[in-house]
C-alpha cells in the first residue's frame, strides 16, 4: 500500500515536471519566435554611419526594404545561411544569420566600387538605368552634399567640377554648361519647371533660393532637353530632388531627423538647419528649416591688385561719402541672409496610389550688387547704392502617383504647381536724391501628366503633356530719399503680361539587344505671349506685342554595352527657347551708355547639337569616361543696336546712350570634351579628377566671330580620397585657364572693372587654382564632425565672367547630429 503511494505520488511528480517544463520550453519557444520576429536590422553607411534608407534585403525567400531609420524588422532570419543586403551605389554584403549576429544586427555598407550602373530619371522623367540612357548625365547624392558641405545650390553645382558658377555677387551663382547660361539651361524643383517668363539673358541667382541642406540629389542632363522640358532646355537641366517623406514600412510611428550648425570664417558665415521625419503606416511627414546669415566677403592676399577694394560709399549725415577702406581685401558691401522653409506631406493609402504635398519657401535680405557697386564715373563712384531686394519663392506642388496594368500606362503621375516669385532693383547715383525702384512679381501656374508603359520586355513608351502660364506684373518709381516722397517710373517689364505654353511629348525605348538599346522622342510645343507697353516714359511705336507660335523640336540616340565593362553612346538632339517677357519686353541699362528697349518681333531660336560618349571600366579600379560634344544655335536672341522712332539714342537716367534690343540677329556654335577619370586605390585611398574644355563663337552684325560670353574657360577638378571606418578625407583642387583679351566678348571687354590688367594695358581674366582640404568624421552613431580649409594658398582670384572676387583662405566647421 504504502509503495503504490509513492508511486502514485512519484507519477504525478512527473506528470508535473512534464507539464512545468513542457510549459517553460513553450514559453521560450514563443519567446525566441518573438525575439525572432522582433529582431531589429539596422542598415548603415560605413563611413557617415547615417541610415541607408529603401536598402534591399533578401534571405532567399523573402526581399524586404528598409525605413527611414535604416531598419528592417519583419522578416525571419534565423538560420538563413545567403542573407544579401543591397543598395545603389554601395557594395553588396552576403551574410549568414551567424555573421549577423556577430555584427549585432547592424550592417554597415561600403561605397561601390567602380561600376558603369546607375539610376537616373533626368531623360525621361522616369527611373531609368543610366547605362541605357544615350544622355550625359552627372549625379550628386545626398552622401556628397552631405560631406562636401556647400553655403549654396550654386556652390554644390560648382563643386560637381562639371557646371562652371558665375557670380556677381556673394548671394549669386548663375551656372554655365556647355558655353550657355542663364535661359538657355533649365531648373527643375521635384520636377517642377523654375525658369519663369523673365528669366534674362543676364546672370541669374535663382538657384540660390534652394536649400542645399534639404537637396537629396542632384542630376545635371548635359545637351538639349527640350523634347520632356520645352523651352528654355538648350545646354542642359538641373532637376534637384528635395527631401521626400519616407512611410513606416513596419506599421510603427518612425522618426528620424538632424539638426546642424556652421561656420565659416571668409564670410563669417553662421548657418542652422533642421529636419525631421514622421512616418506612419500610410502617411509621412517631413520639415526642413535652414537659416544662414554671412558678412563681407573676404578675398585672397595673393594676386592681381586690380581686384582690391580701395573705397566704397556710405552715407554720413545724410550726405554721400566715399570711405576708404580699412581692408581693401574685405569686399565692401556684399553680407547678406537667407532662410528657407519645406513641409512636405505623403498619403499612401496602398502601394498602388501615393499623394505627396509640398510647400517650399524661401527669402532673404537686400543683397548688394556688387560688380555694380565697382563701377566709376570719371574716376569716383558712380553708385551710392545699387541692391537686390529680398528674393522671395514661395511653390506649392501637389503630385499624384499611380501604378497599375492599364492598358494606357503602368505608372501615372499627375503634377500639380504655383509658384511665386519676388524680386526688385534699388540703384541710386553717388550724390543724387533719388533712388530708382524696379519690383517684379511673377506668378507660375503648371500641370503636368507623365505616363509609362511597357510593350513586353522590349519596348517601353513615356509620354504626357504639360501646360504651363505665368502672368507678370511690374512697377516702376522714384523716391526721394531725403523727403521719402514716391513717384511713378518707367517699370522693367510691360505690366499685367502673361506667356503660356502647351505641349504633348513621347519618348520610345527599344531595348534591341542586351548590348544595344535606342531612345527616341519628339515633343510640339505651342506658346503665348502677350503684353501691353505703357508709353507715359519712353515713347515706344507700339503699345501691344504677341507671340503665338509653335515648336517641334526631337532627338534620337543609342547606347551600345559590348561588355560589363564597356559604354558607348550617341545622341542628336534639337532643343528651342521662346521668346519669354524679358526678351520682348524690358528696358534696362545693359552696359554703360547702352540702354536695351523693347522689341516685340521675336521667334524662338533652336539648337541643334550632337554628343559622343565612350566610358570603360577597368575590373574594380579604374574608370574612364570622356563626351564629345557640338551645338549650332540658329536664330539666336542676341543683343544688337537698335532704333527707337528713328533715333540711335534716347536720354537714360542722365546718360545719352546707344539704343540696343534683343534680336534674332546671329547665330552661335560651341564644341567641346568632358572627360573624367576614378581609380580605388589600396589601403582606402581614391583618386579622380574631372576637366572640361569648350570653345564657343557667335556672329556679330558684320558677319564676323566673337567669342560666346558664356563659354567658360577650361576648368576642372581632382581629389585625393581617403576612407577609413568612421573617417573620410579629401586633398583636391580646382584649377580654370586664362581668357585673354582677344578671347573675351565684346560685352566683357568694356567690363574693365571686373577684370585683371594685361601687360598691354587690357582687360583678361587669369588662370587660378586652389589648394582645398576637407575631412569628415563621424564621432558616434549620432554625432558628426565636418570641417575642411579652402583655399589654403590664399590665392586672389576672380572665375570668369564674376563680379566678386572669391573667398580667400576659409576654415569650414560644421558639426551634424542625428536621431
């Protein structure tokens, strides 16, 4: 009895422990399935340690993306043995689940290596591999930006060392491709088209208005890309990218963002930003806020004496004074400020729609023209003041995205802008009461619908239609600036006109082979312009001008991959530019004793240009590339003397001067090379260098050459790479070649106070280069530090074509945090 007790006891004893440990093994199972499922990845740069967001994970049978934190969390890997973790532009990690753990779940990926692929959407508004596209296209990534640390957009396209950057004064930056500038090449914000109907011939600083701390990429289209821009696409497109909301992809609230402070001390620049982030399931938000604010620009201490500023004005007691200056290197007036604002909002209600908001803001102070502010009047001052004022831009765009098999397209987006534009001109003379005001205002309105669709594995077809209108107002006064007392003036610009444009285009691509594929396209463009001229100032034979005309513009090009490691390309492209409101309509002073009125009988003028590309890869280590290049414009607007009721002079603010206006009185031709080498070298060292060269001419009224004023010197770059873990570092140059007298426009030559003295007396622009060091090192998951010294030889030099000389000797900090 007493045995089957305790054996009774003793069987439900191990009845017990069986159930207890059954009970624990199914709690740590369900644990280690939850750690499981719970399991955080995080994917990051190797050497910024910022997150590498959309980074592709496949362990065989299941591909997953990261967030906007770089993190992956709903995927099984445990005992996956073939892990592969990608990205563009990074090298490829294959893991095992083992390894993983090792590395505690964070996957720091390596720059690639060199390679001929790449994605691009300049040529088609679409995601395209670049090495099916017969277009050059040069690329910034936001990794770049981020290490190269410019003050500007323009900066950032200077720095590229395939866009030239004039300035006319520090808050500028007009971008030269190709021998062409200003509204002859394209900007695009999130696809939206910035060239407005008064975009000048004259340099342009509207690039400045973005922010280049909430710039994601940049793609730099060389050549005509007017067949999917329209007018204004003759050299080029600048399409900038901005920082877009990124969704949580786990269902979870995610929230990431950074936050930096600069300075600089050629300019004393202190500069502030922040952005952040919130993504939720099916929406996501993002915000930037940049503000800048930089004093007088100091210049070199070594170079051409002619560059110095000796005395500037100011007034004293009401009464204009020349003063001398203490520090003739300091670049007296030319500080300024800038802010600029982004919201930015995405609903995804399902991964075939997408809806996307933005707002974008920027403005800034009065900025001093200081190429203006040089110029003398029998050896004194001629201005007393002559300034911007604030450069306001304000877009709203709206962009509906959707994917499906439809029989008309696979990917629609419908684009929805307004943009406004601000800007005015204050010049008074030294010692005169009164000061002349100009104020422009534009409002831009544009639709856009882009489709893409693909007819089997061979052939895919983009294609859309836009319709853009932009109506410009435009005052003119005169104020006293002793009483404050405001009267009416002549304006720059005929008031209340408008210039229209709509247009149908398609673009073919053939992928023939997988050595071989074609793109074609095509595009009409039809364009308005209306404007009516008021004669109570300048006596005009007209008081309206219209424009209704067409354009038809295409191009055709194939890109042959023999092998992985080989490209050669060619494209024949034509591109126009309509006559705008600028052309037609306005009157300013162009050069001194030159006024430019109005001229209301304009046709667009048209380019014609071919490119030749080769590039070859060399296994892991060496990468060469070089595009040839050539471009006729026929019917070029060009500046001419001209009549005004029969006369070859009018009376211009005190100054008997010689009638001129645009006409389509030339034609001009530019052909050059863009050729560029990368080597990996070992022990975490690179090398690359780019160099351009271009030779531009145009007709002159006596059928003779001149040299093209926007063709810039040859110019280039090369840097000397270091990475290394949480450290990058670059040695690099920048190094521009002399236009002599006999090489500079004649619009330049009568610049004498912006240029050099030759030996002989004349104006030249000389050959520079710059000694430049900057490193980046990454302190801890969060914190960076990014500092660098420009200019370390000191050098006093001016880029062609620039009214302000560039900073001298510069130490650059900037410290980045980040969640």
């Amino acid at each position: 009895m007493q045995k089957a007790v305790l054996w009774t006891y003793y069987i439900q004893t191990c009845v017990k422990t069986y159930t207890i440990m059954r009970f624990i093994t199914l709690c740590l199972m369900l644990l280690m399935t939850l750690t499981i499922k719970a399991q955080l990845i995080t994917i990051k740069d190797k050497v910024t340690r910022l997150p590498i967001t959309s980074a592709v994970l496949n362990n065989g049978t299941e591909t997953v993306k990261s967030d906007a934190k770089g993190q992956i969390t709903d995927i099984n890997l445990t005992g996956s043995a073939n892990i592969i973790i990608s990205s563009p532009g990074y090298q490829s990690e294959i893991l095992d689940y083992s390894r993983l753990q090792e590395m505690k779940f964070i996957v720091y990926l390596q720059e690639s290596n060199i390679s001929l692929d790449a994605v691009v959407i300049s040529a088609s508004r679409w995601q395209q591999a670049k090495r099916q596209v017969p277009n050059k296209i040069t690329m910034l990534h936001q990794k770049d930006i981020i290490f190269q640390n410019p003050q500007t957009s323009a900066d950032l396209l200077g720095q590229s060392g395939e866009v030239y950057i004039q300035k006319s004064q520090m808050s500028g930056g007009s971008p030269m491709i190709r021998g062409f500038a200003t509204n002859r090449v394209l900007i695009t914000i999130d696809g939206v088209r910035m060239n407005t109907a008064i975009f000048r011939s004259g340099n342009l600083q509207n690039v400045i208005s973005l922010d280049p701390l909430a710039t994601e990429n940049v793609e730099v289209l060389f050549g005509p890309g007017s067949v999917m821009y329209g007018s204004d696409a003759i050299a080029g497109v600048m399409n900038f990218s901005t920082l877009s909301p990124k969704l949580s992809l786990s269902g979870k609230p995610v929230i990431t963002g950074n936050a930096l402070t600069r300075y600089s001390t050629a300019n004393s620049e202190k500069t502030g930003h922040v952005d952040f982030n919130i993504g939720l399931k099916q929406w996501a938000f993002v915000t930037s806020v940049s503000y800048s604010d930089f004093d007088d620009l100091k210049m070199g201490s070594h170079g051409p004496e002619e560059y110095l500023r000796s005395a500037y004005a100011e007034v004293i007691n009401g009464v204009d004074t020349r003063i001398l200056n203490a520090d003739p290197e300091k670049q007296v007036p030319t500080a300024y400020n800038q802010i600029n604002l982004m919201q930015k909002v995405l609903f995804s209600p399902n991964e075939n729609w997408n809806f996307n908001y933005g707002i974008h803001y920027s403005t800034s102070s009065d900025n001093p023209r200081y190429d203006n502010l040089l110029r003398l009047r029998n050896d004194a001052l001629r201005s007393s003041e002559w300034y911007y004022g604030p450069q306001t831009w304000l877009m709203n765009n709206f962009t509906i995205n959707n994917t499906a098999a439809h029989q008309l397209y696979d990917n629609l987006k419908v684009g929805l802008a307004y943009q406004f534009f601000e800007e005015s001109r204050h010049d008074r003379n030294f010692g005169a009461v009164n000061r002349t005001n100009n104020v422009e205002k534009v409002n831009a309105f544009s639709a856009n619908i882009d489709l893409e669709k693909a007819l089997g594995d061979k052939h895919v077809i983009y294609y859309g239609a836009e319709v853009i209108y932009n109506k410009v107002n435009s005052t003119g006064s005169t104020e006293n600036i002793n009483t404050g007392v405001f009267t009416d003036g002549p304006a720059r610009y005929p008031d209340d006109s408008n210039w229209s444009s709509y247009a149908a285009f398609v673009t073919y691509h053939y992928k023939a082979s997988e050595k071989i594929n074609i793109q074609a396209g095509a595009r009409y463009n039809h364009f308005l312009l209306n404007a009516r001229f008021n004669d109570d100032f300048y006596p005009f034979p007209f008081n309206i001008a219209k424009v209704d005309r067409g354009a038809l513009t295409g191009s055709a090009g194939l890109v042959y991959t023999p092998a992985s490691s080989w490209q050669l390309s060619t494209n024949l492209s034509t591109g126009f530019r309509s006559p705008n409101i600028d052309d037609i309509g306005k009157v300013f002073e162009s050069t001194p004793g030159s006024v430019v009125i109005p001229n209301p009988d304009l046709n667009s003028e048209y380019a014609y240009n071919g490119d030749f590309g080769i590039a070859k890869t060399f296994g892991q280590a060496v990468k060469l590339d070089a595009t040839a290049y050539y471009t006729y414009l026929n019917n070029a607007m060009v500046r001419r003397d001209f009549t005004l009721n029969g006369s070859s002079t009018i009376l211009y603010d005190g100054t008997l001067s010689q009638v001129q206006a645009i006409q389509n009185a030339a034609n001009a031709h530019v052909w050059g090379i863009q050729a560029g080498v990368e080597l990996k070298l070992p022990a975490g060292f690179g090398l690359n260098s780019r160099f351009n060269y271009q030779k531009g001419e145009e007709e002159l009224d006596d059928g003779t050459k001149a040299p093209l004023r926007h063709a810039a010197p040859w110019f280039g770059t090369s840097h000397l790479t270091y990475t290394r873990s949480k450290l990058k570092a670059d040695f690099y140059a920048f190094y521009n070649g002399e236009v002599s007298f006999e090489n500079l426009a004649p619009s330049e030559r009568e610049k004498t106070y912006m240029y050099a003295i030759d030996p002989g007396a004349n104006p030249y622009s000389p050959s520079w280069f710059t000694l430049n060091f900057k490193a980046l090192y990454q302190l801890s998951d969060h914190l960076m530090i990014n500092a660098g010294l420009e200019n370390i030889t000191d050098k006093r030099y001016r880029p062609y074509s620039s009214g302000i000389v560039a900073p001298g000797r510069n130490f650059v900090v900037s410290l980045r945090a980040s969640i």
